[in-house]
C-alpha cells in the first residue's frame, strides 16, 4: 500500500498542467521576452528563519539547533522573572536505598504494632497449607560388598568455616570413591577470619564418621609411615593439585588418578568447591551419605546443642514447644564486607575501614573501585538490622510472646542494635542467654565449635529464617529438608522488597503487615523444591538423597554402580 500524499491545489492532478489558449501561444503578437523575475529581498529574521529551517532538514541538523533554541529561550525567561520569587531552597528527590531509614520508619510502626491484636500468632498456623508430612523419606544405601585394592591416599585441606569445610568434607568422600582411593581425615585449615584451630575430631564424631563410610570409602587417620618416608615425612614434597573451582569429576578421573597412581599419594589444597554440583548418581549418593549420615557433631557439641533445644522447647511450652531460629549476620566483617552504610556516623565509617584492612587487605581500595552503598541496599545485598528482623517478624505475624533463638556471632556495636529487637521480641534468647559460662567455657575462643552449636538449635526449630546468604543457610536448608519430609520450614525473606518498605518512613502499619505477609506467604510456598541440574544436594536433597514415599510410606531407592560395584 503507498503512503496516503496529499493533494495540491486547484482541481487538476500534477501531471496535467492547465491549458492556454492556442491563438494566443502562436500569435506573434503575444509573443514577448520574458523579463527576469528578481525575488524579493528578506527580512534578517527570515534569513535566520530560513537557515535554522535548512539545518533542521538535514540528517543531523536537530543536534545542533534544538540545543541553541533552550539556550535562547532559558536566557529569555531568566532575564523577565525576578530573583525574588525564585525559591530560597531546593528540595533535592530522596535517592531509596541510599540512608538507613528503618529507625524512623520503626519509631512510626511501633505504637500501632503493640496494640495490634488482630490475628493469632503465626507460629502456631504457619505450615498449615504449605507442608506435607511423610512425602519424602530418605533413602541413601550403603554398599553391601567389600572393597577392592586402594589406589593410593588423598590428603585433603579443607578451608573456610564450618559449613565450607562440611561440603569440603562430603566432596571429598566423594572423590576418594570415584577414585577408588583412602581420604585420610581431612585437615581443617587455619583462616584469617574464623581463627579456629579445632581438628576433625573436635567438630565431628570421627569414629562414627570411618564406620559409616567403611564399606564406600576407605578412611585412614594418618598417612603411613612407608609412604612419608618417600617424602622425607615432610607433606610439602607430596605432589598438590591446585584444582579450579567446580571442576567436573571427570577431571579428577583424566588428571588425578594418573598422579595418585604413580605416587600413591596426593594433595588437594585448597578444597573448598572444588567439585561441581552435577555429578552421576552414584557420586550423588557419597555426598549424601557423607553429610547426611556420616557426619555428626562430637560428643560434647552434640551434648550442649541438645540441651539448649530442650531448653528452647520448654520455655515455649506455651506454643507446643515451637520456637523460631534465626540467623543474624549483623556482625562486624560481615558489615564491612558488604560495604553498606548504616546509621553510626563517623564512628562507623572508621570501624569499617579497619574491619576491611585486617580481613581483606586492600580489596576495596583498588584504584577504580567504585561503592555505592544505595544500589547494595536495593539489590538486597545489605545484612539485616536486628531491628528490621524485629519489624520484618512481627509484620509476618509473629507476636512478641514468641521465643526466637538467635544464631550469630558477635553483633557489631551490639548495645545500640540490639535494642529495637529485644523490645519487639523480649522471649529472645541466645547460646549466651541459654547456656550458663560453665557449660560454654570449653566452646569459647572457637567459632567453628559454636557455629556447630547455633547449626544444632536452628536444625530443629518450628522455623529458621535466614537473613543473610552463605554455606550456613544452604547446609541448614537441605538438612531440615532431609529432617522434615522434604520441606525446608523455613522463611527466607526477599530483601529487595524490604529494602524499598524499609525505605518508606511514612507507611502505614495495616499497609506494612500486609506486604509482610505477601512475603511470608512467597517463601513459604516454596519450602518444598526438588533438586535442579545445577541446584546443590547440600540445598536440595531430594531426590539423590531422599525418595518419594509410597502408599505403605515406604521409600525406596534404586541401585547405583560405582567402580564396578553395584551399591
């Protein structure tokens, strides 16, 4: 179809000029030499007129005048307004994100929250949709023959905090099998940050731990004597893989067993996430075992975490023993890794820098590195408050008669954050709290050791809620998966959306609940996932770990080969 063209003027079509008589075009006496028509002189306006019009038809013409044009008319307009009516202060858009908001916004909430008694507490209701008992059941087999001929050791060094070094652990087992070799215990690095100097036997039941591998893995304490004296019993000689991150098992196949062959030893250090999260099932089915079976807490840990769970589930004998676990990550690195600013000023920022240079020397001050505290905060980056944790929970229906265990370390400038949540929650409790100075005073001094205690009392509350990223919520994840019939019980808030509410100083509380709830109710629907390609068994143990029941309520697994074997 061609463009609609609009007509000219008169009645005839372009290509039909209008006739002249044919006497007077042969007439001679109407033949006369035609003058020259001179065109009328212009006015300098419509030679400027005329000129801006010309630029403005060319291609890039509208760069050049549109910008001339504003110039000239914000000159006209400032010369004819008087400076007295120009307003003495300009008020600057609030950039979101960008300033800790949250304690106006709780100075706003806070009366209207202590007289609402509107709805029941929601501990008491709060799986009552969304959870299914008895859907999955675990289902990890263990190998029923004997083991063939060891193809030599692997020495692994396991680095991070305690939940790192778990996967390290479990992936190691892992590999050990695949490789038909013996894992010797694994070595617990010394880092800069935890500072924990504890051994495998002083987080983990070590006896448990060889017996229940015994039929899949070799596991030897030590390294033997005739194989160090090869190496001047000096382990800096033993040949030391640096593997990259999430390498496949494939490549401890194609590259590691030739050297494990020819030396009969290697060492893999540093090992944490050094093995991808897809792997055959019969490598999935280690991992499982390792973490879900193998591994348990020493005696002692084990001990202390049991108590201070009955502890909890007296004390909140009022809610059928059910209480709420969280896990606060407010303390001083990690708000200084976050590079979030909050509300304490000068003092703060001091704190921060220090906290930066001791962990992480250098690292934010590269030239060119540029922070911007607001766009952290809306991209959910930032660590809770504890006092947004207390608006977040009792927006979400908790009320202030609920016990809530808090796991963390040592909150940064604790006497000023604390205070807001111990008002909303004054039932809080902690391992301190708990616990009398006797029964923590061999735990002290090793943060490993007490993270194992704050992994134990949040693995078997009502609800965890995680407020922060890490190996410490994607381990509790899976194991409360594999507890709880495949349903993670937990509330895992959406901090980008929190981040915009807490922005908002001037909500109203009916308005804030309601978004709360929304939040609650998105998290928990999906407490019940199953494990995708690149999704983690230590997250998402179903279904390598766990199977669905059947009518009777069994569980049942299928055989998987590993080496040869069927297991």
């Amino acid at each position: 179809m061609k463009p609609y063209q609009f007509p000219t003027s008169g009645s005839c079509s372009p290509r039909s000029p209008p006739a002249s008589p044919r006497h007077r075009s042969r007439s001679p006496r109407y033949r006369r030499t035609a003058k020259p028509v001179r065109p009328a002189s212009k006015s300098l306006a419509q030679r400027i007129g005329w000129f801006l019009l010309s630029l403005l038809l060319k291609r890039q013409g509208v760069f050049v005048v549109v910008p001339l044009i504003y110039i000239a008319v914000m000159l006209f307009y400032m010369g004819t307004v008087p400076y007295d009516i120009v307003p003495a202060v300009v008020k600057l858009r609030h950039t979101p994100g960008l300033v800790y908001r949250s304690p106006k916004l709780y100075a706003k909430l806070r009366s209207d929250m202590d007289s609402d008694n509107s709805s029941v507490d929601a501990i008491s209701t709060i799986w009552k949709n969304s959870y299914k008992n008895s859907e999955w059941r675990p289902c990890i087999k263990k190998s029923s023959g004997g083991l063939p001929e060891s193809n030599g050791y692997i020495y692994v060094e396991a680095n991070g905090g305690l939940n790192q070094q778990r996967t390290s652990i479990c992936n190691a087992v892992a590999v050990a099998g695949y490789l038909n070799a013996t894992l010797i215990i694994p070595y617990f690095h010394f880092h800069s940050i935890w500072r924990d100097s504890s051994k495998f036997s002083d987080i983990y039941d070590e006896e448990l731990f060889v017996k229940t591998l015994e039929r899949d893995v070799r596991i030897a304490k030590t390294i033997p004597g005739n194989i160090m004296e090869r190496f001047d019993y000096n382990l800096s000689n033993v040949y030391n893989f640096r593997i990259h991150a999430w390498s496949s098992i494939n490549y401890y196949k194609d590259t590691v067993l030739a050297k494990l062959l020819e030396e009969k030893i290697v060492r893999l250090s540093p090992f944490a996430n050094r093995l991808s999260t897809d792997a055959p099932p019969a490598v999935q089915r280690l991992r499982c075992l390792a973490n879900y079976q193998a591994l348990r807490f020493s005696d002692p840990i084990s001990a202390l975490g049991k108590l201070l769970v009955e502890r909890m589930k007296k004390y909140s004998a009022k809610n059928g023993g059910k209480y709420i676990s969280v896990h606060l990550r407010f303390e001083e690195d990690m708000v200084a890794f976050s590079c979030c600013v909050y509300d304490g000023g000068e003092q703060e920022k001091v704190d921060m820098d220090a906290a930066r240079e001791r962990g992480w020397k250098g690292k934010f001050t590269k030239p060119g590195r540029i922070i911007n505290p607001g766009a952290i905060r809306l991209n959910g980056s930032c660590p809770l408050t504890p006092l947004e944790l207390g608006l977040m929970l009792r927006g979400m229906g908790f009320g202030k008669s609920t016990f809530v265990y808090l796991a963390s370390g040592k909150i940064y400038n604790s006497e000023k954050y604390m205070a807001p949540l111990l008002e909303m929650f004054p039932l809080l409790q902690t391992k301190e709290t708990l616990a009398s100075a006797e029964e923590l005073a061999p735990f002290e001094n090793y943060s490993s050791r007490m993270a194992a205690i704050d992994y134990t009392v949040c693995l078997h509350s009502e609800v965890f809620v995680p407020t922060q990223g890490g190996n410490f919520l994607q381990l509790l994840l899976g194991h409360r998966r594999y507890l709880y019939g495949g349903h993670s019980r937990t509330i895992r808030p959406d901090k980008r959306k929190l981040a915009l509410v807490f922005d908002n100083p001037n909500i109203g509380w009916k308005n804030f609940k309601k978004q709360m709830v929304n939040i609650r109710g998105y998290t928990v629907s999906k407490g019940l996932q199953l494990k995708r390609p690149k999704d983690s068994i230590y997250s998402f143990p179903c279904p390598d770990c766990m199977c669905k029941a059947d009518k009777s309520g069994d569980a049942r697994s299928p055989p998987v080969t590993l080496g040869g074997r069927t297991r």
